[in-house]
C-alpha cells in the first residue's frame, strides 16, 4: 500500500527540551538540579521540577506543530523517559499530518533546545511496507505508578537489554518501549525481551495489558552548527 507524503497520518512525537545546555538558562540551571536530585534518589523533587520544565514550552512546542501545518491531537506535558539511570522529562505529544512535516517540526523545536535527536512514530497501516519499520511494546498498567515505581520498571526494562523506556501516568500508567536502532536487537531478541518484561511486570501490575506490533520509527540526529 502507497501513501501519498501529503495525506494526514496519525504520529507519535517523542521530544524533550530538559537540557544542561539549553539556551533558555533557566530551563538549563532546571535542568542541573532536577538531574542533580535525580541521582541522589530524591524522585520527588526531581519530579516537580520535570514537570515545570515541561509546562513551560507546551505552548511553544503546540505553535511550533502548528506553524508546519501539523495538527495537535493531544499534548499533555506530564510524561518522561527514563534511559541508562537518568530523567528525561518529556510531552506525551499526538498529532496528524504527513510525516516531513511532523519531522521538520520535530527538529525545529529540538534544535532549539539542543537535542541530540528526536523520535518519531506511528503503527504501521495494512499492507504497508517501509524500511524503517521496528517493532514496539505498549504497555497500559491500569494503575497509577509513582516515579519510585517507574525507576524500579526502567531497571527492570534494562536488565533486559534495552535503555529504558517512555512513561506516560495520565494514560493510565502506559509505559512505551520500541526497538530503535541502536538497541542492536533482531526482532526476535527484540520480542524475547518485551514479553519477558510484560511477565515481570505482570507479577506487579496484575491488570496491566500489553501488545507488540510493527511502527515506522523516525530518530534523526540533530546537527548545530
């Protein structure tokens, strides 16, 4: 199946603007004491700060979106990673539009706050076939998990081979996991670990619900000159 690049898809925007460099220096010097608590296990107050980071530029980051012609479909700025023991307070960002324009987006606003890349998916429609498709597991646990849990379920996704994972709380507790490239998994490795996590955390979470499918996954490393 061929899709015409200016048809509207459904996407999913992972993007942060918590950097120790960013140019706005108060989201910097946010940024130094949210990571500074963080790795002295005070999650609560790493948390708080996170999420001021956050709410800061949801509307810069939403105008942005929409400057490309790029439609917000949900933004909420209450999410985060947790990647190899360190906090990346993020957006839970949902849009519609063709896939150069959510990619140009994307970047602006991540240049602007120093990313080193952004990433970008979306399921895969019947009959498709692209070359950057990777698997992806979903995870809903029907709970509210505090970020004492999240660490604890990042060490565990780690333990597993991958870096970490994306947590979502206001979607009832959805944790995402996908097989980027520099995971240096096959698919079957891939699929191996995402149900030997789903089984870990089933034993925790024993509501939680789960699914493994195939994403078209974008991570475009941001370049500054």
């Amino acid at each position: 199946m061929q899709h015409k690049e200016n048809i509207p898809l459904s996407h999913q925007v992972g993007i942060t603007n918590a950097q120790e460099n960013n140019h706005d220096r108060m989201i910097a010097e946010m940024t130094c004491r949210m990571n500074a608590l963080f790795a002295r296990q005070r999650f609560s107050e790493a948390t708080e700060i996170a999420l001021q980071i956050t709410a800061m530029s949801k509307d810069e980051l939403r105008v942005t979106f929409e400057r490309h012609g790029v439609d917000v479909k949900h933004l909420d700025h209450e999410a985060f990673g947790i990647y190899s023991g360190q906090m990346e307070p993020s957006y839970d960002v949902h849009v519609e539009g063709a896939t150069s324009c959510v990619l140009a987006a994307a970047k602006e606003f991540g240049k602007k706050h120093i990313q080193e890349m952004v990433l970008i998916t979306r399921r895969m429609l019947e009959g498709e076939a692209e070359p950057n498709q990777r698997m992806g597991l979903v995870i809903t646990l029907n709970a509210h998990i505090s970020l004492d849990e999240a660490v604890f379920i990042a060490e565990a996704v780690q333990s597993h081979g991958i870096a970490g994972a994306t947590f979502a709380p206001n979607r009832n507790g959805e944790i995402t996991i996908y097989h980027t490239k520099i995971l240096n998994m096959t698919d079957e490795e891939f699929i191996s670990s995402a149900m030997a996590i789903t089984d870990k955390l089933r034993k925790l979470y024993p509501q939680l619900t789960s699914s493994i499918q195939r994403f078209i996954i974008h991570m475009p490393h941001l370049h500054y000159e």
